[in-house]
C-alpha cells in the first residue's frame, strides 16, 4: 500500500503531494501547480496507478470539509475501478475562522498609523472585494415551473407565474436582509424608467407585460442565504422560446458559456422532456460542463420540477429521475446533479399556509392534501434522491429530525418536496467555490496596498540611515523628476505603446468562431430532406428559426469573450510598458483592471416571413398516385388471335402535387444567416480594433495620473533626504511603522493558511 498525503489550501489553490514521504519529480503529472482540486480530483486514481502502478492507496488529506467530501466522492468511484483508497483527514481552518481573522485585521487597518490606508479608495477596495455579487442563475424551457420556484426560494409570490410562458425580462435579485422589496427597472439601452420602492406581485405583472422593459434590479431579502456571507443574485432570464429581446438569448448563452462560472438552476419539467428549446439549451450546458472538471459539473444543479404530479402505484419517482438521467445522456451530459422537487408544494407550505389554517378555505385544504401526500408516501420524500455531501445531508437530516421532534407536519413535507436540498446545494456552491475566492480577493487587496506602503517606508528609512549618501540621492530623486518631465522619454513610452497590435491574431480567432459557427449551419443542411410538404416545410422552418438565434446568440458571446481576452492582453502589455518605465522607484504603484462596457454586436437577421419563401419556393411534379385496372375489350372468345392476349392492364394515374425542394429551402433560409456571420466577424476585429485604441487612450490618462502621485512621491522622499534636524526622530518613526507593517503583513499572509 502506498501512502500518499495531500494538502491543498482552496485559498491559494496550492497543492503538496508526497508519495511514501517522498517530494514528487519535477515532471510528475500529479504536480497540479495552481488547479483548483475539483479540476484534478476525479482523475487522480487513474494517475496514481499510473505513477505508482498498484491498486492500494492510504490517501491522508489535509484540508477543508467540502475537498475532503470530493475526495471521498473521488474514492469511492475508483473502488468500481477496482482502486482501493482508504482515505484519513487531516481537518483545516474553514471559511468562517476566515472572515472573522479578515474584519480583525481590516480593523486593525482602519486604526493604524498610516492615513495612506484609511483613504476612500482603500475602503472602496475592500469592500468591493468584500461584496462581489454571486449570481445563481435560474433557467428553463417553457412550462418548467422557473418562477414557481424562484417565488418557493424567495418564500414569498413575487415573480408572475402562469402556465404559459411568462418571463419576458431579465430580473436580477439581490441579496441584502431588508424587510421588503425594492427594484429599478431599466429599458434596452439601460436608460433607468422607473423605481419601486416596494415591489409587488402585480406591479411585476405589469412590467413583465410593458415591451418597453428590458431589465429589471431587485433588492431585497433571499432567506435561505444572509448578505454577510456572500451577495447572492437570482437571475431570473427569459426561456429561449420568448425573449422578445435578442440581447436577452445572448445573456442565457453567456450565462452558460465554458468561459462563465456562475451556478446555473437548470428547471425540467418531469412531465415534458425531449423539446426543442430544451435540446438547443442542454447541447450548451454539455460543451459547458466538458470544461474545468467537477467544478463545471458542480456548478450546473438539474431540478426535475412537478414530480408531485405522480399517482401512486401508477409513477415512480426513482423511474423518472432515471428517466431524466437517460434524457442528459444522450444529450451528452454525464453524471448530471439531479434534484427532485415540487416547487408549487414548497411555495403553498411557504405561503398559504404559512398564513392559514382554515380548512374552508379550498387553497389551504389543497395545501394540507399535498402535505399529508408527502408525510405519508415515503417514495414522496424527494431530499432521499438528491446527490448531497455527508455535510449537506447531515444538515438537511438534522433539520428533518427536529420538525419530527417538533410534530411540525408542514416542515417535514417541505424537506420532503425537495426545495430545502437544493438550498443547502446553492450553500455549498457557495462555500466551496465563491467564500474562499472572495477570501482571497480580500487577502490580495490587503496585500497589495499592504507591500506598496511597506515599499515607500523602506525607501524612507534607507533615505533617513544614509545620510553620508544625502547628495547621491538627490541626484538620483532628480534624475528620475526629470525622466518623468522629460517629453523625449514620454514620446518614446507613446510610441512603445502604439505599437501594441494583436489585429492579426482577433483576426484569426474571430475566423475560426465563423468557420466553427459554419460547420454547424452545414450539419443542418445535411439533414433535411429533399422534398417536404408545404406543411413539413413550415415546421422545418420553425426548427431553422430556433437553431439560427441560437447559433447566433453563440458567435455573439464567443466574439464577446474573444474580444474581452483581447482588450484585456492589450491593456496587461500596457501595463507591463508602464512598470518598465518607473521601475526604478515606482514598483508599488498598482493599475486597477479596464471596466469594459457591455459588447452589443449581433443583432437578429433570421428571416421571419417564412410562409413567403415556402409560397416562392413551391414547385408541382407528376407524381404517381395510384393505379387503376384497365380491361382487354378486344380479348372475345369468337376471334381466336385474341386468346393469347392479356386480360388486361393496370393504368399508373398520374396528377400535379406541390413540394418545396427541402434542400433548397434550407440553402436560402441559411444564406443571409451565413452572410451575417462573416460581416459579424468583420465587425468584431474593427470593434476590437476601436476598443484598443479607448483602452489606450484611457490608459495614457491613468499614466499621467501616476506620474503626479510618483513626483508627489519623489517630493516627500526629498524631504526626508533634506531633513538633517530631525533624523533620529525620523528613523525611529520609520521603524515603528515598519514593524507594524510587517506584523499586519504577517496577519494577513496566514488569513490564507491552512
């Protein structure tokens, strides 16, 4: 048995392995350098065999609760490969201790001696680090009962639920524990329309119903999560059959591009799988989960909605979860996260009757058959199907224990109706994945402002120790005044920075989204038949429409995500030509990240007219249509020669049918989607083109900014090399600050330890 110990801090995204005590060689492939653990988890069996070539591991893993629960998922899939891992934990500070070391440090901070770390800016920063949203993003086909559980989540009627379609905007929820809520509701082009202090059911209605809305910001109270954890966003989107904005199927596809990492609620409706819309949405979320590992599994939750709808002994819920599991498959989705729920269950126990007990009232008697339909019928009880960890279902169990206990027969069939599991699943997707990357955005904040003030005492302080070396300093704080002031050296930075050029490579890239985006529109060429009815031709048409705004929506955010990359190399270059410049002295002097504004490229061009290209296109053929039987009138029994003729015949009847030549249909419906594409890619390397020369633009402001705070810089280092009366002073103060410095630093760096 081979002993392996791993530690990996989720903080750093550092991994140690040691096999029998042993440091692994430099080209081992268990070396997993800065990989998250759930990008690397599910293939380690295989590459300790590998590596080791036996079968039998003790694995002793030093780390966090929710990596330790992946390594025992991890173990026990490779025993069906005939891997054996015993596995042993070594605990790890989890992300509460986390926090509570970040607010003491922050404070300590906010009450030292440097003002420098008690600017606006600096507060700004943390914060921001601090409340980065985390969006879950909740997405369905028609029908799926997507608001129904949104409103079950919210424990309140909020977003308009019909059994037609009925999203028609974009809602974004957020998170901050206020008793009601508020919202802001903008039109296309993200001009603010209106305000709402207190957002109602109706007043939703009615602005899902006004076309002038597009987008709709929400605050207010999401129960089963609190604002000082993370600020958690419901996106409510429109499902891909009715968005009466195209910018809106570019939002769904961008949500699940491999790129993208938020947590996607996928909402199926149990009693209506295998349709179109359905099929266009989940070939994404496969090529989305093929990337990144577990982590890409993890992030997509499948809720198989309205299974309350099964009789007994008629339905079994076990049979359609399997069902559900084939119907992923074979849409290439491996090893989906299944949730079973009754989100109108969990809505009525959270309202109704969270509010009435009257059994005269016919909603509250439904609400208590449903209840006791659940308590009762054990194959009901939907939180026993869902893939949790030890953790979560320890939670969910204890939960269900109590309201046992309790005799509280409304919490129970709430556990039971599946809406409390798929809570605690969002909780350790944000746990595991969003807390411990917003910890280590805090920590690098802290850091950076941290080693920057840390920086400019040093100098200080070698400044004040070195007085033999005052003249030589001086020298040298002018020298570099006068590079910064110098234009000789300004027109040499400019001219570096110009000359920054990817348009060759956007070039390339943006080519091959089209020629991906091409192979795609020719597949489906390739399947359509030669002649179609006019009626056939309709509905083929219908399928055209679909996966054209599909597709299109999927170049869109593709050439988004290209240009983003784009931009963003271009504005690192510049940053890398601005820190060349003022290497010298200026190495504590940071430049934030460009705010990009929201990429608008592609509008829709798919032919809507249909039935005026299927009339333009409609030919008439002979077409064989049967046969009718002809007698020999001449065959008589009185003229011998005829006796050996036929009796008679049978007569092919021909008459005109109409067609539309399938092929051709597909060719001319596809041709100015195919054109579009290739002015779109045209279109992007000119936007990018456009936006590097913004980012360069603003990029020079900014540097003109830092150059002010480096002369300002310089000025107070001249002070300090001038000032001969008031040197030891100085030097103590100096030290003083930079044994604070380096104890805070030291705070810091171990807020990411293990």
């Amino acid at each position: 048995m081979k002993e392996i110990f791993i530690k990996y801090n989720p903080y750093q995204l550092v991994t140690e392995i040691t096999i029998d005590g042993q440091k692994l060689k430099k080209n081992s492939k268990l070396n997993f350098e800065d990989r998250r653990l759930q990008e690397w988890v599910e293939s380690l069996p295989d590459l300790l065999f590998e590596e080791c070539n036996t079968k039998d591991f003790k694995i002793t893993f030093h780390g966090t609760t929710p990596d330790y629960e992946d390594m025992e998922a991890m173990a026990k899939e490779a025993e069906a490969k005939g891997i054996h891992i015993e596995l042993e934990h070594i605990p790890a500070k989890e992300i509460g201790d986390k926090e509570v070391a970040i607010q003491e440090v922050f404070d300590e901070i906010q009450n030292g001696p440097f003002n420098e770390l008690r600017q606006p800016d600096v507060i700004k920063a943390f914060d921001l680090a601090k409340s980065k949203d985390f969006e879950v993003n909740v997405v369905a086909t028609m029908s799926a009962g997507k608001s129904t559980l949104i409103n079950s989540l919210l424990r309140q009627k909020l977003m308009p639920a019909k059994q037609e379609a009925c999203t028609a905007t974009i809602t974004k929820i957020k998170d901050n524990d206020a008793d009601c809520f508020m919202a802001k509701v903008y039109d296309k082009d993200g001009t603010l329309i209106q305000t709402h202090a207190e957002l109602t059911y109706e007043t939703m209605e009615q602005l899902n119903a006004n076309p002038s809305v597009s987008r709709i910001q929400v605050e207010g109270n999401i129960p089963f999560v609190t604002a000082d954890d993370v600020s958690l966003v419901l996106v409510d989107t429109p499902g891909p059959n009715n968005s009466r904005d195209p910018e809106h199927k570019a939002a769904t596809y961008r949500m699940l591009s491999e790129s993208s990492k938020p947590l996607v609620l996928y909402i199926m409706n149990a009693t209506q799988l295998a349709v179109n819309d359905d099929y266009n949405l989940l070939s994404h979320v496969a090529e989305s989960m093929k990337v990144g590992g577990k982590q890409s599994r993890d992030r997509f939750i499948f809720v198989v909605n309205k299974l309350d709808d099964f009789k007994k002994g008629e339905d079994s819920v076990e049979a359609a979860i399997t069902k559900v599991r084939d119907y992923l498959k074979d849409n290439g989705i491996e090893n989906p996260n299944i949730y079973p729920a009754s989100a109108l269950t969990a809505l009525n126990i959270r309202t109704i009757l969270a509010n009435s007990d009257d059994d005269n009232d016919d909603d509250v008697y439904e609400a208590k058959g449903k209840v006791r339909k659940f308590n009762r019928n054990e194959e009901m009880h939907f939180e026993k199907y869902a893939p949790l960890t030890p953790s979560m279902r320890g939670e969910v169990e204890d939960m269900l224990a109590k309201a046992v206990a309790e005799g509280d027969d409304n919490q129970q069939a709430l556990i039971h109706a599946g809406i409390v599991p798929i809570e605690a699943a969002i909780r350790m997707y944000v746990q595991k994945y969003a807390k411990t990357a917003k910890i280590k955005n805090i920590v690098d904040t802290f850091i950076k402002k941290l080693e920057s003030t840390q920086s400019f005492e040093k100098t200080k302080q070698e400044i004040a120790t070195n007085r033999d070396e005052q003249k030589e300093i001086l020298a040298q704080i002018d020298v570099i005044k006068k590079k910064l002031a110098s234009g000789e050296d300004a027109k040499k930075f400019k001219t570096q920075i110009e000359q920054i050029n990817y348009d060759k490579e956007i070039s390339k890239l943006a080519q091959s989204v089209i020629v991906a985006a091409q192979k795609k529109i020719t597949k489906q060429l390739s399947s359509t038949d030669a002649k179609l009815s006019k009626r056939d031709a309709e509905s083929i048409c219908q399928v055209f429409a679909k996966f054209a705004e599909g597709l299109q929506a999927e170049v869109q955010v593709k050439l988004e995500n290209l240009i983003s990359n784009h931009v963003k190399k271009n504005a690192e270059d510049l940053l890398e030509q601005y820190k060349k410049k003022i290497a010298e002295l200026a190495q504590d002097v940071k430049v934030g990240s460009v705010e990009l504004n929201p990429f608008e490229l592609m509008q829709g061009d798919i032919i809507s007219d249909t039935s005026a290209l299927i009339s333009k296109m409609t030919k008439s053929e002979r077409v064989k249509v049967g046969e009718e039987w002809i007698e020999n009138e001449d065959r008589k029994w009185y003229k011998p020669w005829t006796w050996f003729q036929e009796k008679g015949h049978y007569k092919e009847i021909y008459e005109d049918k109409e067609y539309v030549d399938g092929t051709e249909l597909a060719q001319k419906f596809f041709a100015p989607i195919q054109e579009l594409l290739y002015e779109n890619s045209e279109s992007a390397v000119e936007y990018a083109k456009k936006q590097t020369a913004l980012i360069k633009k603003e990029f020079a402001k900014k540097f003109d900014e830092l150059d002010a705070v480096l002369q300002s810089k310089l000025k107070e280092l001249e002070v300090c090399a001038k000032d001969n009366e008031n040197i030891e002073a100085r030097i103590k103060e100096t030290q003083e600050r930079l044994d604070w410095l380096e104890k805070i630093q030291n705070k810091v760096n171990g807020i990411l330890e293990i």
